[in-house]
C-alpha cells in the first residue's frame, strides 16, 4: 500500500478540551485557554518537521460568541498576545500565517495586526498555517454561493469558499472526546480522515501529531473509487 505521507498534506485541527482541562484542576478557564496557546508552538513546528503543507487550527468559531463576555475577551487578547510574540519567530522560521474567518467583527485593531503579521509573513514557505478565527464553514458556503452564479465551476466555487487556494483537508483531528465537526472546513473535508485524539488541547503534544500520522498513514484513500486491493482490475 502507498503511503499517505509522500506529499505534502493539509491537516486540519479542532483544538478542543481547554475548559475541562482548566476546570479539572479547579483554575479558571481562561487558563486552559492560555495552556492552549502555549501548546501550539511545538506542534506547529513538528508539523512542518513531519511534511504538513498546511496546518488551519480552530481557534475561534463564530458560534463562540455564544460564550460569557468574559470569555470572548480572553480569547480575543489571547489572539493579540499570540500574533505579538510569534510573528518574528513565524518570519525567521519559514510560516506562513493566514487568519480565516471574518474580521468586521473583531475588536479594534485586531484585524489591522492580523493584516500585518499576514503581510510580514507571507514569504514564508516552510509551512503554511492558518489560524480560524471568528469561523464558520457553513458562512463562508454561503458567501460563497452568494457570488456565484449557476455554472460556476466545483473548483472554481471551491477557491471561493477557502478564500485563500488551501487544499482539501487530508487529516483532520480532534481533541477533547467529542466526535463532531463543529463547523470547521465542511466543504474541504469532504474526503479528511478523521482522527480523533482522547487528549484535551492543552495536553496535546508533537507524540501525538506523530500518533495521528500513523493512523492516516495506516488508511487506505479511495476517494470514492477503488483500489486493487479491492479487485479494480477484476470487475467483469
Ligand atoms: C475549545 O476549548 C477551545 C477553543 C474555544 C478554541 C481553542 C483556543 C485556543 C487553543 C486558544 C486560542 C488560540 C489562539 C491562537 C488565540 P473549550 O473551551 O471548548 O473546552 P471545553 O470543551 O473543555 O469547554
């Protein structure tokens, strides 16, 4: 069997399980959030390590504005401080930093600093990795057949939804127990495999992106199709 890890791939990660991780040890959320953040730099590296074209995390959807004021502000500030101290570092190292989501919504300033760290950044080759913020994938469907028109292309109406020519997820994992999408890159990961990792986020580490590599590579991607495996060769 091939494997599924000779080209670059698109993963994609729901970073879920910074509350209870918080409240389990009786801290406040906000501090499974900050834990949170502290846990990405190294998976961030390992992925581009490891081969990952394209990393998207879930860092806000645009249903978390259903959350307390207080908590919305923390996940705000949390953004600010993380595009503050990692922009230089995403220069030096090769990232590429894109924001998807909408940003009219965001409070002062935010999206003027998501612009520029984008701006800064987008020589970046190493890896490519986008931050979903203030995201809704069933928003950006729609926006995106708002513009259309009836014989728009599945490619073409594809870019339209990515905004910025992503590939189709490969390898889309989940933390935190739950297995659902949550409204993250539906039209994308119409073909992911899902992984599902019984870690909260903060917990998560470079050993268990490696776990997830395994099972994808582990996985046989027929996209529909067959392979010979499955007696393509032999149907009559
Ligand atoms: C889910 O935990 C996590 C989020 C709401 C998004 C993830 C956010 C971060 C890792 C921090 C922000 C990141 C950046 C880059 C600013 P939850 O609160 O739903 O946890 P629970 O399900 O245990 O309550």
């Amino acid at each position: 069997m091939q494997s599924n890890l000779h080209k670059k791939i698109h993963a994609a990660l729901i970073m879920d399980g910074n509350g209870r991780w918080a409240t389990w040890q009786g801290l406040p959320r906000s501090e499974g959030h900050e834990a949170g953040v502290r846990a990405i730099r190294p998976v961030v590296e390992a992925a581009a390590d490891r081969g990952i074209g394209t990393l998207t995390l879930y860092a806000f959807s645009s249903d978390n504005w259903r959350r307390p004021q207080a908590e919305i502000d923390v996940l705000m500030g949390l953004l600010r401080t993380y595009l503050d101290a990692e922009t230089k570092s995403f220069v030096e190292t090769g990232v590429r930093l894109g924001v998807i989501g909408r940003r009219d919504r965001l409070p002062d300033g935010l999206a003027e600093q998501i612009a520029e760290a984008e701006r800064m950044t987008a020589a970046g080759e190493r890896i490519h990795l986008r931050i979903a913020f203030d995201y809704s994938a069933r928003d950006r469907i729609l926006a995106a057949a708002r513009q259309t028109w009836p014989h728009t292309p599945r490619d073409e109406f594809g870019r339209m939804i990515t905004g910025d020519g992503a590939a189709d997820v490969d390898l889309l994992i989940r933390t935190g127990g739950e297995r659902r999408l949550s409204d993250f890159l539906l039209f994308e990961s119409a073909y992911a495999e899902l992984v599902f990792i019984d870690r909260m986020w903060p917990d998560f580490r470079p050993d268990h992106l490696d776990e997830a590599l395994a099972e994808f590579a582990r996985r046989q991607r027929r996209f529909g199709g067959l392979t010979d495996a499955d007696g393509a060769a032999k149907v009559a």
